[in-house]
C-alpha cells in the first residue's frame, strides 16, 4: 500500500491517523496520548525523522512537566507551512537555535551548519566553469555531501542548476552523523518531494551509505579540527589496502580528520572518461601546510597536487562563520581539467571581500553581499582564463602557478665531525657516570689509569691512542664511553674519519634546508649552504619530498617602516604630554 499511499498525499510520506496536528491536542487531559498517536501514523520515513529529533521523548518531559499543551497551542499558532516559510528561511531559523545551543555547550566550532552566504558563493565557484553544459536539455546531475548538515549546500546547488535549466534532473544524495541535522535534511527533502532515502544516516568514513556510488558534483564542509580517534582502526585498516580503498595517499594526525573527508569524496569522482567530477571543500588553514616533509598530510597534498586534481583555493574572510572566527579556504578540485590548465593551481585571494554585520550572530561578524559573491565568481573565472592564457589581463587577487611550485625536497646538510682530545678533571668525571663504565668490573682501577693522565691532550686520534694504552685492553663499550669522555668538539679540531676514509658528521651542527623541487640538489647547495660552510655535504638518503601551500606566503605585501625621525618626533611629542599631564597632577601631603 505504500506507494499507493503516497501518490495519494501526493509527497513522499503520508499519514494514515484520523487526527491532525491541531486536533490530537484538542482533548488537554490526552494531548501526550493523541500525539503519540498521530505521530504513529507517519510513514516509516517521516518516523525515522522524529526518532532522530528524540521527540517521544521530548513529549514525555513535556507532559511531566504540564508543559505540553501549552507548548502545542504556541506552535499552532505559528504557520509554518512551506508556502509561507521558505527552505532557506526555515534554514536560517535552525541555525540560529543550533548556535545559540552550541555556544552554551561548548560544541564543536562549526560542526552544525554553513552561513547561506558562504554556500552561495561555494555553489557558483563549483558550477560556474559548467554554466554552458548545465543548460544541455535533458541533462542529469548526481551531487552530494558527505557532512551534509541540515542540506543547504545540496538545496543551494539543486537550485542553482534549476534555474539555469529548468528541465534538468538533479538528483541530490547526502550523509550526516549528528541525529538532528540528518532529521532536518531529512525531512526537507521529504517536504519538498525529493528521494529521502538518499540522505544517510552515519559516519562516512566508516558506514559509506552511498558504498559504490559516484557523482558529478561534491560539496562539503567538514567540521574543523575533529579527530578520527574513534574510527581510528577502521581507517587505517582500508588505508593498508593501499589505493585500493579510499585512503591510500595517506593519513593525517589523528586531531584532524578534514584530510579524510577529501580523499573519501576524490574516491567518488567519476572517471574522466565518463565525465569527470568537480567538488569544493571547506578548510582551514591547517591543511594547506600542515605536516613536514614524509608526513601524511604533505603526503596527501603530494598525491593530489601530482595527480593534477586541484584546480583552485579561495582564500575567504575571517570571522565569517557562527562558532569560529578563524580564516577559512575553498579548495576546489576536478578530474577534468582544460588540456591549457593542466599541472596548473590558481589561488584567489578574496580575503578582503567582506562587509561588518550589523549585529553579530556568535563568532560570525562579517558577510559576504551578493556583489561580493558575484565579484568572486567572475574573479575565479578570469582566474581560470589567466591559467589557460598567460597573456589574459592580469588580476592583483590572482596567481597561477604549477602543481611543482608547492613541492620541495627536505634535505639534511652535514658538517664533519671535528674534534680535539684532552683528559681533565670534566672528562674524568664524564666517564665515571658513563653506563658502560658503571656496569665495568674494574671500574675503580679504569678511572685511577684515567686520573693519572690528567693534563694529557693531543690535537690527533692516532696521537690520543697511544695516551690511552696505559688504560689497557678494555671491553667494546667502555672503550667507546673513553673515547666520548675525553673527546671535545673544536672547530679547529682534526675531523673525523670512518674506517673507509669518509668524514663523519657531527650531530650538532646537523641541519636541514628545503630546497625547490624542480631544481638539482647540487645546485642548491652550491648556491646557497656552500658559500657558507664549504665543508658541508647532503646525505641524500635522508632527503624527502614534500608539499605545502603557503598561501598568505604568496599574497603578501610588505610594508615599509615608517621613518625613523617620524618615530622619534612622536616619542618627544609623547613625553611632552605626559609631562604636562603629571603637572597637572597636586600632591595632598595629607594623604
């Protein structure tokens, strides 16, 4: 009877209860019992949703309290029926409670939800290189949000493909974790005649409910710096699978998962042959650096940067969000660049597009206008067209580089271990605490041989030796504690040697540099460490390659000082009125 049911409601679900909203609190003494049976007259879908929002128990809290008529005679009050109250409305209202609760509990910065603002601006950097494929009659898009929240960017770019073609099929698919927010995007997709069951409930990383599935556009705003500590043994269980599961390119620290929320959606791009995918992602800025050379952040932005999948990032303005103020990137990602565009990345830098709130909601104090957002938009499209073409007019908020201009190679320079030998009563005293020597049976004995040689030194190893045979035959590792004891590092030292002749490096003056990727290690330090230190070498089994993103590295402007007699006019100004100041000022002896 289901499908019956519902072309009969003419929506998704239905209801079989005799009763209506407004009429199961008709009775006041039985207003919890008729609820609860006006409730139980929901499809299995709809009842899902008020599983998740707790409202059984919500109704019973209520009713102990006598609450619950009253409660229902307010909201009948209000009509909040889809034709009065909009989507987006009806959005912002649920934003707003789930600030104002979050921000008393201390939740999660921006785990809840995205300002519409924000996901305007997402869904016209993500969809405005396709604005001529999206009016192709007949057309069909997949897109989805592994962190949907409660579906504003799926509404936003469902709407945002409908009205450049009305006639096009879009098919929107989702995942949330919090019970709530699924309950929300849940339900609007129910209200407004889409496919519910597209909208999963779970963590994406370990219960994927949509396993198999692939799409032609991605969004996403994962919640910033949250572990994956209780996923932990699932993901890196598919991550030993190599890149045959979803996290082959690596695994970052365990205090942010945002990495993961990549790689999962990049593992459900189409293939290039059918189509290709874009999507975008919400970071901070812990993603573009994080992580040194070999690590698994570096590592994964090595993987995606090699790969040519990161088309753009947009750099946004702080304190744009409800519950954080920090500085927030769009990346934007495809698997089907413009053959002009490849191993190309354009930043954006659209950190001054803003305009003060009038009244702040939160963290949040700045919003973008829809003049900011269409400036974005054309700015990242021109961007594309200065990738494509060298010789297009320049943009101040645009820089096109290669995919290799984020690389570097982390090597490790030595400098040879020099050193000169003395016996002293330090030394002594050195290889007396030395481990092998404590455990050494003839201890005593050891260290009297030592004493004796108090005021002994020499500039060479071979010289020092023959000091040391009055010490005897000694066991490995207290010979080697000897040695370390009366051994001193001297810049003028003799330098030491391996039994085949090659210096041995000191620890102490071991460093690293980072050198470009495109460049020879032996250029580099020719260039730049031997001038310095021209007895240095690299150890090149110790180098590695790394990437990062140094995006305000790349935007910023210097500013000159001001000048000096500028500064000190000002000072003697300063001192002046502060005299003046405490001239003023009586003194009361009485006091």
């Amino acid at each position: 009877m289901e499908p019956v049911l519902r072309r009969v409601a003419g929506l998704p679900f239905y209801n079989t209860s005799k009763l209506s909203f407004k009429t199961s609190f008709g009775d006041q003494d039985h207003a919890a019992l008729n609820l609860r049976a006006y409730i139980g007259g929901f499809s299995p879908g709809a009842v899902d949703v008020l599983d998740k929002y707790g409202f059984d128990t919500q109704i019973s809290r209520l009713a102990e309290a006598g609450l619950l008529y009253q409660v229902l005679t307010k909201f009948a009050e209000v009509d909040l029926h889809p034709d009065v109250v909009s989507n987006h409305q009806m959005g912002y209202v649920f934003e707003d409670l789930i600030r104002r609760f979050s921000e008393i509990s201390n939740e999660t910065a921006g785990e809840h939800f995205t300002p519409r603002e924000v996901i305007r601006l997402m869904v016209n950097l993500l969809l405005a290189p396709d604005e001529d494929d999206l009016v192709t009659p007949g057309i069909v898009r997949k897109i989805y949000d592994p962190a949907c929240g409660t579906g504003g960017m799926l509404t936003e770019a469902q709407e945002h493909i409908q009205a450049h073609n009305p006639h096009a099929t879009v098919e929107v698919y989702g995942q949330e974790l919090n019970g709530e927010t699924y309950a929300i995007c849940r339900s609007d997709m129910m209200l407004k005649g889409g496919d519910p069951t597209k909208i999963a409930f779970g963590n994406s990383f370990n219960q994927d409910g949509h396993e198999g599935e692939r799409f032609d556009y991605m969004l996403a705003n994962p919640p910033f710096g949250v572990e994956w500590k209780k996923v932990e043994k699932f993901v890196k269980d598919e991550a030993a699978r190599g890149h045959a599961g979803r996290f082959g390119a690596g695994l970052p620290r365990i205090n942010d998962g945002s990495l993961l929320f990549l790689q999962h959606m990049i593992s459900k791009m189409k293939r290039p042959e059918d189509g290709g995918s874009r999507l975008a992602i919400v970071f901070n800025g812990s993603p573009l650096f994080t992580g040194a050379a070999g690590s698994g952040e570096s590592e994964i932005r090595r993987w995606i940067l090699e790969n040519d999948l990161l088309e753009g990032i947009v750099a946004l303005p702080d304190q744009l969000f409800y519950n954080t103020g920090i500085s927030t990137y769009f990346w934007i990602l495809t698997n089907r660049k413009e053959p002009a565009r490849a191993r190309k990345v354009v930043l954006l830098d659209g950190r001054d597009y803003w305009t003060k709130m009038r009244k702040s909601l939160g963290d949040k104090r700045k919003m973008l206008t829809d003049e900011h957002i269409d400036d974005l938009t054309r700015a990242y499209v021109n961007a594309l067209a200065i990738a494509d073409d060298p010789e297009h007019p320049q943009h101040a908020k645009v820089k096109v580089f290669k995919t290799t201009d984020f690389g570097y190679q982390r090597i490790t320079v030595e400098r040879p271990l020099r050193l000169r030998f003395e016996v002293t009563e330090e030394t002594v005293a050195l290889l007396a605490d030395a481990k092998a020597v404590l455990k050494y049976a003839e201890r005593e004995s050891l260290l009297a041989a030592a004493k004796s040689l108090i005021g002994t030194s020499s500039a060479t190893r071979a010289e020092f030796a023959m000091e040391l045979n009055g010490l005897g035959k000694l066991p490995a590792a207290v010979e080697k504690a000897v040695w370390e004891a009366f051994s001193v590092s001297d810049p003028e030292g003799e330098v030491q040697t391996d039994r085949k002749g090659n210096s041995l490096p000191d620890p102490d003056l071991r460093d690293n540099e980072s050198a470009p990727l495109d460049e020879h290690i032996d250029g580099y330090v020719k260039r730049e460490v031997l001038p310095h230190v021209p007895d240095a070498w690299v150890d090149d089994t110790k180098t590695k390659i790394g990437y990062e993103i140094p995006f305000t590295r790349h935007f910023y402007v210097s500013t000159a000082p001001r000048p000096l007699a500028e500064i000190d006019s000002e000072i003697t100004a300063l001192e002046a009125e502060i005299q003046t100041l405490l001239g003023e000022v009586t003194y009361d002896a009485s006091c």
